[in-house]
C-alpha cells in the first residue's frame, strides 16, 4: 500500500518516533484472548456485501449518498445539549473512505474544533509521522474520532456523549469496511471493546468488532508526554504493517 519512501525521509519518521533503525521483530506466536463483544450486528449487517467495484456506477452513487446523509446528520446532531451549544462545527472524519486501516480516537481537542478535522497540531503532526514509518499516508486512510464535537472545557468525553455518538461511529466502520482498526488512546480503545481494562493491557493482545481486527496503540498526544513510550507504540505500529502485508 502506498508508494516506497525514499530513505531519508523513512529515516526522519522513524527518528519523530525515537525509533532511529529498523528492527525486525522476532516472530513470537500471537495470545489467544476471548475478544471483547460489543453489540455490532448493524455494522455485521452493513458488511454483507463485498465493496463497490470502481465500474458499479449505482453501488457508487449509493454510497456517496450514504456518506453524505451521515455527515449531514452528525453536523445537525443535538443529542448533547451542551456540545452542540459550545461547539464551533462538528468532527466528523477525514481521508478515504474505503480505506483499509480505519483510525479511531477518542474526541477533537481545541484546534481540530477549529478546523473541523481530526488529528491538527502537535498530536496530527505525530500521528502522520507513525504512519509514514509504516509507509503510510494520512490520505490513505480514514481518521475520526468516538465522538464527533470536542467536549465541555476539552475534557475527556463522558459515557452519555459516547453513547450519544455511538450510532454514527459504527455508521462510519460499515461504510468503510476496513480490514483493520487501530484503536488511538485509552478511551477510544476501551469504548470500541466495551472494556475498561488499561490500555497497557489492550496492547499488543487481539481484538475484534464485527471480525474487524483492533489494534491498540497510545494517542499520540499521550506520546508527546511521555516521549519515552514511542517504543511501545512503534511495535503496535509493526503489527499493523504485519497486517497490511499479509493483505498484498
């Protein structure tokens, strides 16, 4: 997926990440865990059918129709009465939209309100960073977050706002039908799998929704924090990469 990277740009991700050379991981047999189950016969339901061939002009049509009515309904939300006051303009979600790797984090901050597009600032330019590593562009993938308008005085998203949100974020997963999920951040992660195990041990153990594999990995704004925990996440990101070449 995606173009080959020169070398000396890899080079500069991967230094971004803490991570300065390449180390291949030594094959260790993946642990078996009963993945979490959440109620997603919707988006089971929504997956039936295999993607739109690019020559299925109605499949097309359908779809665009689909998207739009979504996104007209999340920019129209008043389900919080409180967020939909306070907002600037509604989050709802950037890049392809039948991309492979589906990104999900936990809710827009300041600068993404502004800018009606998740992952800006510090926190964007880093996860673009993660993603170039694995050859990655943001473009290629669909980014968005559990909830869609950033919560009271930027504070974490509360259960009802999750709850209120929920619909439109497994909307979101049917219609692009990703082969992976990567799960951002602790809230993002223990929403999506109905948990609320530490994140520390969501990571690098398997995960499903609707047999869509999750991947768990820290937000990126956490890794800006504590600089020392890229590592960690580079590893997540080498199971993602995994994936992706087993799809080839």
């Amino acid at each position: 997926m995606g173009c080959e990277l020169p070398e000396y740009l890899r080079q500069y991700y991967l230094e971004t990440m803490d991570v300065v050379t390449w180390q291949e991981r030594e094959h260790v047999a993946p642990t078996l865990t009963e993945p979490a189950v959440i109620d997603s016969r919707n988006v089971a339901e929504a997956m039936v059918s295999p993607r739109p061939a690019l020559d299925t002009t109605i499949d097309d049509v359908t779809s665009i129709d689909q998207w739009l009515q979504l996104e007209q309904s999340v920019a129209a939300c008043e389900k919080c009465e409180t967020l939909c006051q306070s907002r600037t303009q509604t989050v709802f979600g950037v890049g392809d939209r039948l991309a492979n790797v589906l990104i999900i984090g936990e809710a827009p901050g300041v600068d993404e309100d502004k800018q009606g597009e998740p992952f800006v600032g510090r926190s964007g330019k880093l996860l673009t960073a993660m993603l170039s590593a694995i050859k990655l562009k943001r473009q290629e993938v669909f980014i968005t977050n559990v909830i869609k308008c950033m919560p009271t005085d930027d504070k974490d998203p509360s259960k009802l706002e999750m709850k209120n949100c929920h619909d439109y974020l497994m909307r979101q997963v049917a219609l692009v039908r990703p082969k992976a999920i990567l799960a951002v951040g602790r809230i993002a992660a223990q929403h999506l799998l109905a948990t609320d195990t530490a994140i520390g041990q969501l990571r690098g153990q398997d995960h499903e929704i609707a047999g869509i594999p999750v991947i768990v990995t820290y937000h990126p704004a956490y890794l800006l924090r504590k600089p020392g925990e890229k590592r960690k996440s580079w590893q997540d990101l080498l199971r993602l990469q995994e994936m992706m070449n087993s799809w080839q």
